[in-house]
C-alpha cells in the first residue's frame, strides 16, 4: 500500500500495458493515486483492475486545497485504451474523476465490456464524473462503444468540460450513477455525440440523465435517454429526468423541452432516435 502522496505507476513518454489478473489497488496518493501517464500511453484489457485507490486534496502552506483528483487513473497528454472486461472501480476522490481524469490533451477509448463502475466522490453534489473531462490545459475526448459502462457511481457518470467531446456508439451504457446536484448520467459543458446507446437510471437535482449548460452541445443521432416512468430503467431528477437544457428554448435538437425554471428548460420523457 502506497501512502505517500505519489502514484503507484507514473508513466513519463512511455507505455504501460496491464492484462489477465493484474491488479493496482489500495493507493493513495495526491492525484492519480493508480496510475499517473503524463505524455505516455496506458493499456488495459483482459480482466485487469484498478481498484480502490484513494485521491486526497492536500492543503498548501498558503491554505490552498490542490487536486483531489483522478484516483484511479489521471492523464495528461496522454493516451489511454481499455477493453475487454478492464474495469476501473471501486476508488475514491476527494475533489472530482474518482475513476478517470483526462487533462492536457489526452485520449480515452473503452470498448469490448469495459467498465469504469462504483467509484465514489467524498462530496456528491461536487459537478465531477467518474470519468472526468477537464479543458483546464487543452482538449480531451472519451469515446466508448462496444459494451463499455459507466455505472452504478456517485458523484456523476461522465464531465465533459468546455472544448472537450465525449462520444457513446454502439450498445454503451451509462447508467445508475448519482450527483447530488446535476448530471446524474453526463453533465455536458464541451460537446456530447450520442451516436448509439443508452442512459437510464441516473439521479440528480437537474437533469438525471444529461444536463446541458449554456456552453455545451449534445446531439442526439441515435440511442436512448430514458425518463420517468421506465420502472427501473427510469432516470429521475426534481427538473429533467431525461434532459435539463440551461436557458430558454422550447426545442433543443428536435428534442420538445416542455417544462420551464428560472434558470432552465428540460424535459421528464423518455428521448430517442
């Protein structure tokens, strides 16, 4: 067990390639608490884990809180493909990515039963995703297909940050995630492609299957966004339990929002294409 504030696994323009049984577990670290790839390239497929790390905000002698971030695996301009039942689970967060941070400019591709799944944030209604788009130093994308999820974690499924692209194809999955406040599935400020799949039994304050900001996009070319009364599929939410568009608008993408807030429009039926 690793308690000294580094990751277990630093990758530095490099590759690092896990599979079968191999597991990187029970860490603790500032960020990155796993595995930590700067400039480099980490595979995960055949089974593979990383599981039950821990990030931890550390106070600066100045006061200031730092990271927190990326407990199981953190990217900066870095690559990160993951397949065949690989699965990231388990790990905890105290600011925000409990399972992936991708930052800088990095790639995250998950496909063939992958699943990033159980991961926690110490603060729910923190706006943070279990896989977690950041734009703090460039674009990232997220692409997953082929079976992947992103299920059953708190503190929201995906964040997707101004300028980044988050894409579901195929039969992907995000589902059973929770945020205490908005996106309980996917919480969009860059821009979202739902080009096959589903999202169904998230929770949030706004928006339990997709909250859109003022500065996100999200278009719907084909797959499924469940609302209310889809028993166990259902996502839920106080304001959009499908969809909580940020401003006024009767129509997002063909998409009817028919109830309005202050703040918002958003729509509690079940959206598909």
């Amino acid at each position: 067990m690793n308690t000294n504030n580094a990751p277990l696994v630093y990758v530095s323009n490099g590759s690092f390639t896990m599979l079968g049984s191999a597991s990187i577990n029970s860490n603790t670290a500032n960020s990155g608490a796993g595995i930590y790839v700067l400039f480099g390239t980490l595979t995960m497929r055949d089974s593979a884990r990383v599981n039950g790390n821990t990030a931890l905000r550390v106070q600066s002698p100045a006061g200031w809180f730092t990271q927190g971030n990326g407990a199981g695996v953190y990217l900066f301009n870095g690559t990160f493909n993951m397949w065949n039942n690989a699965s990231v689970s388990g790990n905890i967060a105290d600011f925000a990515g409990s399972g992936v941070v991708l930052d800088g400019f990095s790639t995250f591709f998950m496909y063939q039963n992958a699943s990033v799944s159980d991961n926690s944030i110490n603060n729910i209604n923190n706006v943070s995703g279990a896989v977690a788009l950041y734009s703090t130093n460039g674009n990232n994308s997220f692409t997953m297909q082929d079976n992947a999820t992103v299920s059953n974690n708190q503190g929201g499924g995906v964040f997707v940050a101004s300028g980044c692209v988050f894409t579901m194809r195929g039969n992907a999955f995000v589902s059973g995630n929770t945020n205490g406040f908005q996106g309980g599935g996917v919480s969009v400020s860059g821009q979202f492609i739902l080009d096959g799949g589903s999202i169904f039994g998230n929770s949030a304050e706004l928006g339990g299957g997709i909250f859109l900001d003022s500065s996100g996009s999200f278009s719907l070319l084909r797959g499924m966004v469940y609302g209310t009364g889809e028993g166990a599929n259902s996502n839920s939410a106080t304001y959009g339990a499908s969809l909580f568009v940020m401003g006024d608008a009767d129509t997002y993408s063909g998409i009817s929002l028919p109830y309005t807030m202050p703040n918002g429009t958003y729509t509690d039926y079940t959206i598909s294409r």
